[in-house]
C-alpha cells in the first residue's frame, strides 16, 4: 500500500525541505544586505580594496589611477574650510586625444569643458552639484603651468573654460579659479575626458536617459527618438555632448542633460544589479581607476575608496543639482556672467554648508547628540554660555559676548583663551543639544558647528570656541542665506522624470 507523505510537519521531508529553502534564502537575503552595505555608492573601489587576497587587483587599479601635485596657492588667501564638508571639483575636459577626428577638434588642449563643484554635507546627510558653465566669464589667477616649468599670467576677464587646459594650465588653475569665484574651498579635484563617459556608461550595462523629442544633432552625432532609451559607449558620449539640437541650443540647454544623465548613472551604480555583480563592479572599478585623473591627496585606491565611502553616505533623494544662476554677458551674446545677487546666494549656502535639498536631513544618531530638527524651542536667557578666543587674535572673546547677549543670551561671559582653532565650534554636556542648536543658529555656523562633549558635566556651561574663521566674520557679519535663489535651476538625482527638451 502506498503511503501518503504529508505536505507539512516537522517531521516531513517537505518540511524539512521548506526550511531548508526559508534558511537558503535568508542567507542569500543577509549576503545581499552585506553586499549592499560594503558596496554602497561607488562600491566597486570598495570591494577590490577590502577583500583579502587582491593583491593583484588591488597594485591593478592603483596603476590605472594618473595622480598630479597641483599648485592651489597661499593657504592664507584661500576659503576657509566649512568643517568636515567635502568639495570636489570634476572637471570634464574637451581633450580628443585618442578619439579621431569624429570628436571635432584632433587637437583640442582639453580645457574645462564641463564642470561640477560635487559639495559634500558635513553630516552626509545631503549633496549639492554645482555646475559651472564653460562660457561664463571671470578672473583667472595667476597658475603654474601643467610641467611645472613656468608661471602664467593671470587675465581679469576671461571664459572659465579657459581656466584648464589654455596656455599650459593645469587643473590647479581651475580649482583656484573657482575658489576666486565662488568663495568656496575645495578639497579635491577628479579629471574625467570624453572617453570616460563611454567606458562607465559601458561598465554599467547602460545609463536610462529621456528625451522629450526627437533628437538630430549632427555635431554630436545623436539621433534619437522621442521617449526612454538606455546609452552606452559613443551614444552616451553624444547625449551629454548634445546642444544644438536641443533647448536654446547653447550650453546652459546641454547641462540639464549633463546633470539628468549623471543622476542616471548613480542611480545604476546604487542599484541592486550592479552592487550584487562581481563582474560589473570590477568593469566599473576598472574603467574608474583609468579614466580618471586626481590630486595627490586622493591618488591612491586606499584613498578613493575612502572618499567613495563618504560620498555613497548620501541618500539618491537628498543629491540637489543646480546650476550657477547667470545672465547674457551684455559685451558678447555669447558668453555669461554672474546674476547677482542669486549667484553670491548660492555660493554662501555651499559655503556655509546649507542644504538646497527640499526634503529633510534623516535626524543624526543620538549617539552624536547633534542637534535635531525635531528639538524644543529654547529661551535665550536661560542658556548659560562661556566663551573662549581660539582665533590667535586678542580680544576677540568680549566682542562676541555682547553680540550674544544682545540676542538674548544674558547668561553669556569670557572664559581663558582656548588652543588655536581653524573653525569655530560649540561643545555642550548631553541632553543640552537644543541649547546648543539656538546658539548656532545665532551665530549664523555652518551645519555640524556643535557636538557634544563626553566629559562634560551635565550642569556644565556650554562652550564657545572661536575659530580663525571668527576674524573674517567679525561681530556683526551677514548670516548664510537660509534659502535658495528663486527661479534657481535644479534637479534632483532621485527624479526620473526628467526629460531632454
């Protein structure tokens, strides 16, 4: 007699087998969160530096990496630094070297064709791109030559584009040309060429773009259809190219495109496909390491990895991209200049490292105790603040307590001088981060300014450090805008909605 087998217990072999499967997929499940957790962003620099046993890999993509010491200037006359923000300059140069005569000019210098200023919020919590048009027309200063052989003379009107690449400038040209400019410090620069845009976009099996009509550009040889199509390898090259055939047909309508396909591109990179396969993560890390050019300061893979890491921290909604707010130079249709006020506006706010993100920061850990959005209203006068000169300049410590307490903060007084200080920070005891957030907010600091200190008593005061940067910002400066610009030109990376016109 045959027997029947049950369908389900704990003694059956089909349940067995059932649990069997539910404990095989919750392996697969928690090697995917791993993976995604360990390669999150530009993970595949990631995962080639970290795995045990890729010696090989690891010296392979440290040689396809071109690093270059660039001169950047005297420290005392740069920006000051917003804390632990990061700014990154990509410059992406108009070099046809290697592409034919298909690409235009055989033999272009490679000047700053297409630029962005990659801000990186000090909690992570938010990105801003800013994009540079290649027409816009500021002071140059004077630079070293790329062979570090001679210095160039600096011109008082000129195209940015011209800032790289013209009469020998190196990229230190360019990051001190747009530090002159915008009054923001950067850290980092990253050069990327035409060539670059064809083997990423390859690297990830493709980048989804839109266009919202047909599409005929005979100077970037992009023929397209109206509607969604996936770009890779030449066609992706002509999409960011294109400008003749779209918009106003000048480059302010090619950066949209710009922005739309590089938001794109991170969204492939987060995506599940590419972070769960090992083949497409090391194309892309390998395509990575060799188009690119860096400072020193990031040449190595240990070193990209690490930036890679701090910028993958932010979230895909949270990345706003805009664009430097311009007008018609009124000497030359064909160039720009700086819309004033909006352009200073936008500047500050990258400077003092405010959010152009609409929707909120994540609150920080608690265990930080950073201040949250969510914190109490706080009375001024029921905040007891002491106040210490870290800035190496006398005097400074007594000014700064009457500026606060004419905002209220009666309970302020002058402490001893603290050790030299770059920036200017508030310290509080746990629990007092709403106080700490109101004295911020008072002084106009940058995002990040207060932490809490470990150590300090819960009745303890809080305490003022005054920075360096309090000399240029003096007792009565302007707070940062709080706002963008209106009419401001954004994209958000998260926005798949976003079609070439």
């Amino acid at each position: 007699m045959q027997q029947d087998i049950p369908e389900t217990g704990q003694g059956s072999g089909t349940g067995r087998r059932d649990s069997r499967r539910r404990a095989a997929a919750a392996a697969r499940r928690a090697r995917r969160r791993r993976a995604l957790k360990w390669t999150a962003g530009t993970g595949a620099l990631v995962l080639v530096a970290g795995c045990g046993g890729a010696v090989y890999l690891y010296q392979h993509f440290n040689n396809n990496l071109t690093s270059v010491k660039v001169d950047v200037g005297r420290e005392e006359e740069r920006p000051k630094a917003a804390g632990d923000a990061l700014n990154i300059l990509v410059l992406g140069t108009d070099s046809r070297e290697g592409l034919g005569r298909e690409y235009g000019d055989a033999g272009s210098a490679g000047h700053a064709d297409t630029t962005l200023l990659f801000h990186v919020a000090k909690d992570r919590s938010n990105a801003t791109v800013m994009s540079i048009p290649r027409d816009l027309m500021v002071p140059i200063p004077e630079c070293q030559s790329a062979d570090g052989k001679k210095k160039i003379p600096g011109t008082a009107r000129d195209m940015f584009n011209n800032s790289l690449g013209q009469s020998g400038r190196d990229p230190g040209c360019a990051w001190k040309t747009v530090e002159k400019v915008t009054g923001i410090r950067v850290d980092h620069f990253v050069e990327v060429n035409f060539e670059a845009v064809k083997t990423l976009s390859t690297a990830v099996g493709g980048v989804e773009v839109c266009a919202a009509k047909d599409i005929d550009d005979k100077d970037s040889h992009l023929k397209m259809t109206k509607g969604r199509h996936v770009v890779q390898g030449d066609e992706a090259l002509a999409f960011v190219r294109t400008r003749h055939a779209v918009g106003f047909g000048g480059d302010l309508t090619r950066i949209p495109l710009q922005q739309q396909f590089i938001s794109s591109m991170i969204r492939k990179i987060k995506s599940d496909d590419t972070l769960t396969s090992p083949s497409k993560l090391y194309k892309l890390a390998d395509a990575a390491t060799k188009a690119l050019t860096v400072d020193s300061g990031i040449g190595s893979v240990d070193k990209l990895k690490d930036l890679a890491l701090d910028i993958s921290k932010v979230d895909t909604k949270n990345i706003t991209f805009a664009t430097v707010p311009v007008l018609d130079d009124p000497r030359d249709e064909d160039r720009l200049i700086l819309k004033q006020p909006d352009a200073g506006q936008l500047f500050a706010m990258i400077a003092g490292d405010l959010s152009l993100t609409e929707t909120a920061a994540p609150p920080a850990p608690a265990a930080t105790g950073a201040p949250t959005a969510t914190t109490p209203s706080v009375d001024p006068k029921d905040v007891r603040v002491t106040v210490r000169n870290g800035s190496g300049t006398r005097g400074q410590s007594t000014p700064t307590v009457e500026k606060l307490r004419a905002k209220g903060f009666t309970k302020a007084t002058v402490a001893s001088d603290a050790p030299a200080a770059a920036t200017t920070t508030v310290s509080y005891p746990a629990g007092r981060e709403a106080e700490a957030a109101a004295l911020a907010a008072a002084l106009g600091l940058p995002g990040g300014a207060a932490e809490a200190d470990p150590k300090a008593d819960p009745k303890d005061a809080l305490v003022l450090v005054l920075g360096k940067d309090a000399l240029d910002a003096g007792p009565g400066a302007q707070q940062p805008p709080t706002a963008a610009p209106k009419d401001l030109q954004r994209v958000q990376a998260d926005d798949v909605d976003v079609c070439a016109k």
